[in-house]
C-alpha cells in the first residue's frame, strides 16, 4: 500500500517548487547554446557606431591554453545568435572557442542596410574573442554565411587582426545582382516561364535600384576581395539557388590572386550547407526555430576541420580551386542602358501618372469634353486603363522583390495570374491606343481646341507608355 503524503510534507514540497520554478525562469538561457562537450559563457561587446551588442562564447569543455577563434556571421534578416547554433557547436567540437552574436536592430532592416557598420560589428567580436583567456589572439577568424559572405571580407580588409577567413554561399556580385537571380530560381521553380524573370533581372531592378527600396543594392565586393592577404576557405552548395556558385567562386578566385592561400570548395548541399534534393527544400533533422532544418551537407565539416587544422598550425594549404557545378541559368546585369535608367523611368512613369489623370480629370470637368462621345469611349478608357496598367505594374513588381516571389498566386500559362492579367490589360490599353490615335488623326464630329489639344497629349503619352510597356516585358514577351 502507498502511504500517503502528510500535511507537513506538503508544505514543505509547495515552496521548493515554486523555487525550482523561480530559477528556470530567472538562470539565463546559456545552457541551450551548448552541448555535453562544450559550454557557454554570454557576453557583450561594443559594435560599430558604439553600440552594444550581445552574444555567446561557446568554448570546448576541456580547456585548451591557446585555441584559435572564431566569430560567426550570419546571413540577411534579423539573424539572432541561437540560428548559428549549431555551426557554433560544431567548431567547438573541432577545439575552436566560438563567438555568435544577434545582429543589431539599430540601423538595419528591409529598407536601410550598411554592411560596412556590419563590418564593424564583426570587428568588435573579434577585438572581444581575442582577449579571452585561452585563445590564441593571432588565430582568430571570420565565418560569414550569404550575407555575411559580403561582411567578412570587408571586415578582415580593415584589420590585420583577422587571422584566416571562411564563408558559406558568399555572393560574388551585388546584392541586386544576386537577388533578381534568386528571383529567377524561385519563378522557375514555381512553373514561371523566363518573360518574367527578366522583366525582374532588367528595367525593374533598375527601377527599384533607383528608388531606395533595396538598401545596398549596388555594393560592389570586389575592393575589399583584393586587398586580402590572409588564408581563405570558400564554400558553396552545388544546389545553392540563392547565389550563383559556378559565378560567384570564379569571381572569388579571379579576385584573390594575389593570396597566396585561397582554398574553393563545393559540397552536396544548399545554400545554408544543409542536405537539399533541389536547393529549395531541406532534408533531415528538423529542430525547434530559428535554427534551420535539415542536416549538415556531406563534407561540409570535414572540409572546414581539415582546413582550420591546417591554418592553426601554421601551415595553411595552397591555392586550389574545385570544378565549378553546373549552374541553373546565368546571373544578369540588371543594364546600363538610358531608357531603363531609373531617372528616366522616374520621368516616364510621372509623364504617364500626370497625364492620365489629367486627361480623366478634364474629361469630366470640360463641359465641351464631357458631352463629346469621342471622349466617353476610347480615350477616357485609355486614360483608366493606361493608368492601372502602370501602377499596377510597378507595385506587383515591387511586391515580388519584397516577398521573394513567395507571392505572387496561381500560376495560369506558365504565367502568375496577376501577371497574365496585367499582360492582357496591356493588351486592351494598346488597343485603346489605336482607337485613340484615329480618333485625334481622323475626328468623326469636329473637336474644339481645348478638346484636340487635350488628344494630342493623351495619345504622344500613349505612346510613351507602349515603349515602357515593351521595355517591361507585358506585350510580345
């Protein structure tokens, strides 16, 4: 028989566990950034622009005397520390001590970026991680994941004190470059047929160059590349659909001449190193958010173990470039031609806006205008349709840069539906064009002059907004 808990017993068990309960809320979570054979340790450490940031020293369990350091960099977004964790863990076990840190929130976000305050970031971890004790203060690195593939270099061009540099899926063109190319991966993996992707890669991304809606669009990674004399490990997923690896590695190579140690490899992996079929999905184990699913590419540790053991003694490897993978369709200069310039596209854009609603405000205004039947039919039609057309255009457009393509609706003709639905609209406002231009060239009832003048505008802007049209890709595309 079980015997039954007292009453004094209870007392006493409430109050314990109330406390228990007190310390798990009150003890900070630096026990979930480590593992059985490594520990943790959380710090702070003053970033670019002074500002404080927060991080995570994760160390071997068995102390080591001079361990060489490593600062991880993550990729675009938020990008708090516990994301890294993983990789974190994993360079501990090679006997590295580790830091990773959540990214400012203090001046970046979608719509303001300055790697170069990134790269300050950077620079202050590893100014923290070298006066640790334990680690080795002229064997301490950078890893820098996409993004951070940006970050690093620029990091270690500003300090002799970055020691060795690693980085994962690192774009080797600029952030505009690089996103129409993922643009046209997710629009092909979604059944989209090229029309779109290069109306995306061309006069939109100049367009949205021009506006300040991409922050560090055209950050060029090149100078800071060629000033670097230190040994670097290049890694990429032959799956990568994010940046270009055949590209992005033949322009690191090209850059980094001059470095007597650069080190190109490719794993069975996506962009992030996990295990993919396509470079969309990722296969294996799922953890608990932010971490990424899936499990570590084959080789990709292996590779980074074999490289760091011999940079940390000393003996970094000679320069060797693996065989690029074959890539899914080639990355596109977004252009340098005058007409797809943003400030003619500006220019355009406003003539079209401006005058399409001028004209439907004076239709209905001008009592000449409003009872003709020439202005209640084709040119008033125009005039609506002309300016949905366009507005519509440029916000599906922008919506698509600011959604990755994970917007965009059902797929109809190889087609996006909003897509189709504008190219048809097109179609319409052209036909409405020609109806227009007859009706200025060959009037069927005499037009007074406010009324003729009031055409001559409607129909020179037409045209103006058929060649935008044609540039963008909605007729004969």
């Amino acid at each position: 028989m079980q015997s039954q808990p007292t009453a004094g017993a209870g007392r006493v068990l409430l109050p314990c566990a109330l406390l228990a309960m007190l310390i798990a809320v009150l003890i900070p979570p630096t026990a979930a950034t480590a593992t059985p054979d490594t520990t943790g340790q959380e710090v702070t450490f003053t970033g670019g622009g002074g500002l404080t940031l927060h991080g995570t020293v994760i160390s071997p369990a068995t102390p080591h005397s001079d361990s060489p350091g490593i600062v991880l960099v993550g990729g675009s977004g938020p990008g708090p520390r516990q994301e890294y964790r993983r990789e974190a863990e994993a360079f501990a076990a090679m006997g590295m001590t580790v830091l990773t840190y959540d990214k400012r929130t203090d001046g970046y976000s979608k719509t303001h970026r300055d790697l170069g305050l990134l790269a300050d970031d950077a620079l202050g971890a590893v100014e923290l991680l070298r006066t640790l004790p334990g680690v080795r203060p002229d064997r301490v690195g950078l890893w820098g994941f996409s993004e951070g593939g940006w970050v690093t270099p620029l990091a270690a061009s500003r300090s002799a004190d970055v020691a060795f540099l690693i980085t994962l899926g690192a774009p080797g063109y600029t952030p505009l470059r690089t996103q129409t190319w993922y643009l046209a991966n997710r629009l092909r993996h979604q059944g989209v047929d090229a029309a779109l992707a290069t109306t995306i890669s061309g006069p939109a991304a100049r367009l949205i160059d021009g506006s300040g809606f991409f922050p560090a669009a055209d950050f060029d990674p090149l100078p800071a590349l060629h000033t670097l004399r230190i040994p670097v490990l290049a890694i990429w997923g032959r799956h990568d659909v994010q940046s270009p690896p055949a590209e992005s590695s033949a322009v690191l190579r090209d850059a980094l001449t001059a470095d007597p140690s650069v080190t190109i490899r490719f794993v069975d992996g996506s962009h992030n190193g996990r295990t993919t079929t396509d470079g969309f999905d990722r296969t294996g184990a799922s953890y608990e958010p932010p971490i990424p699913r899936g499990d570590f590419a084959p080789g990709y540790l292996d590779t980074m173990s074999t490289w760091l053991q011999q940079v940390s003694n000393g003996t970094p490897p000679a320069s060797s470039a693996a065989e690029p993978p074959a890539q899914d369709g080639d990355s596109h200069d977004p252009g340098h031609s005058w007409w797809s310039a943003p400030g003619t596209q500006a220019i355009a854009l406003g003539l079209l806006v401006v005058v399409f609603i001028g004209y439907l405000a004076i239709s209905f205004a001008n009592k000449g205008i409003r009872t003709a039947r020439s202005a209640r039919r084709g040119p008033r039609w125009l005039a609506a349709t002309g300016l949905l057309a366009t507005l519509a255009t440029v916000l599906y457009v922008f919506s698509i840069f600011a959604t990755s393509a994970q917007a965009l609706g059902p797929i109809v003709f190889e087609r996006p539906l909003p897509w189709l639905g504008l190219q048809l609209l097109a179609l319409v406002t052209t036909a409405l064009l020609l109806v227009t231009t007859l009706t200025t060239v060959r009037p069927r009832t005499p037009l007074t002059g406010t009324h003729r003048a009031a055409l001559t505008v409607l129909t020179c802007t037409g045209f103006v907004w058929l060649g935008w049209t044609l540039s963008w890709g909605l007729l004969f595309r």
